[in-house]
C-alpha cells in the first residue's frame, strides 16, 4: 500500500508560480513512477508529468518550457514547479504513482490540491 499527500495548491495570479508536493508513504520502495495530473469540472483528468526512478521525466505538451517534475528521494516527496500559470489552468491536482504489486502495478492517488489561477 501506498499512501500520496498533495499539498502547495492555493490561489495565484496569472502568471504566477506554485509548487506543489507530494509526499508519499507506505511501500515506497514499490514506486516505480509518479506523476502529476489535472482535471477541471466535466472533462477528463489530464495527464501533465511524469518522472520514474530512474528520474526520466516527461511533460505535457501543453505546459512544457512552464512546468518542471522533480523528486527528492530522501523526503520521498515528488514536486510540480509550475511558473507562468494561466487561468484555464485551474484545476484540481492530483499525485499519482504506479506500484509493484505482483504479479502486476497497481495505481494509487492522492486526495488532490486545488489550483486556481485568477486576478
């Protein structure tokens, strides 16, 4: 069992910047990728980045050269450096990560931080 805990979100102007973490606990040693998504009222959950173990990281079109993942394994804490944040990117954010689980992964979630980007 995993257990991930967002925090950071809040209200920012736009073109601001947040950070948000994710503090995971429990059979860390099983994770082997963690990510970030978003979603907003009536569409899907999007994906924004990834970063395994190996840190390879990866990141959505749609926010690349503004956002940046990266870990801190001593604090088992996974963070999302958003800058120069734009109002239709409110949304709910939420810490995923994929966990050995033989003879497969399984996913686990965060509860979700709430990001809002207004003046």
């Amino acid at each position: 069992q995993v257990q991930l805990v967002e925090s950071g979100g809040g209200l920012v102007q736009p073109g601001g910047s947040l950070r948000l973490s994710c503090a995971a606990s429990g059979s860390i040693s099983s994770i082997t990728s963690m990510a970030w998504y978003r979603q907003t009222p009536g569409k899907q959950r999007e994906l924004v980045a990834t970063i395994t173990t190996g840190n390879n990281t990866n990141i959505a079109d749609s926010v690349k050269g503004r956002f940046t993942i990266s870990r801190d394994n001593a604090k088992n804490t996974v963070y999302l450096q958003m800058n120069s944040l734009k109002p239709e990117e409110t949304a709910v954010y939420y810490c995923y990560c994929n966990a050995l689980n033989y003879p497969g992964l399984r996913g686990y979630w965060g509860q979700g931080t709430q990001v809002t980007v207004s003046s």
